[in-house]
C-alpha cells in the first residue's frame, strides 16, 4: 500500500524501494521526504535497516512514516533479503 518494487515501481505514500541496499535516505528522485529523512546521514544496509523497521519513528524522529514497525527477527530477514535484490534499474541482481 506504501512502497513498491521491482519493475515499473513508482513513488506512492512511500519512496519506491528499488535500490535500497547502499542508498542514501531521502535520495529518491520525485519523492517528498520530510527533513529529518533528508537530513538522517543514513545509508540504508542490512544493520540500519534492521534497527529502522522496528521502530521508524525511534531511529528518524520527524519521519512521516507511520508503521508500527516489524520486531520479528525471522520476518525482518526474510524481508531484507526480497528488498536487496532489487536493483536501482528494477532489475533482480
């Protein structure tokens, strides 16, 4: 409902997750983010992911991203493990 990826993704409620591993936040071209995701210094990676999807509003205060996060270790690894094959072009790596 969010964010899509894969092929044809596009910017919705969320930033369209294609590219995400190594990808600056508040770096997707044509999307609105707040301040405080422009200006996070976060590199999205497995780690930070990890800590950020727990509880986004904890690891980027001002975030307009409203999810009560993932705190399932099983889910959150198989759900970073779909988001980093997705390339910056749409493509599976």
């Amino acid at each position: 409902m969010c964010h899509r990826i894969g092929e044809g993704a596009k910017n919705l409620v969320g930033p369209e997750l294609n590219g995400l591993d190594g990808r600056k936040a508040g770096t997707v071209e044509g999307y609105n983010y707040t301040e405080a995701n422009k200006n996070s210094g976060i590199t999205w990676g497995e780690e930070v992911f990890r800590e950020y999807i727990k509880d986004p509003r904890a690891k980027i205060s001002g975030t307009k991203m409203i999810f009560p996060g993932i705190k399932n270790d099983g889910e959150i690894t198989n759900l970073w493990a779909y988001l980093k094959q997705f390339d910056a072009a749409d493509r599976k790596k």
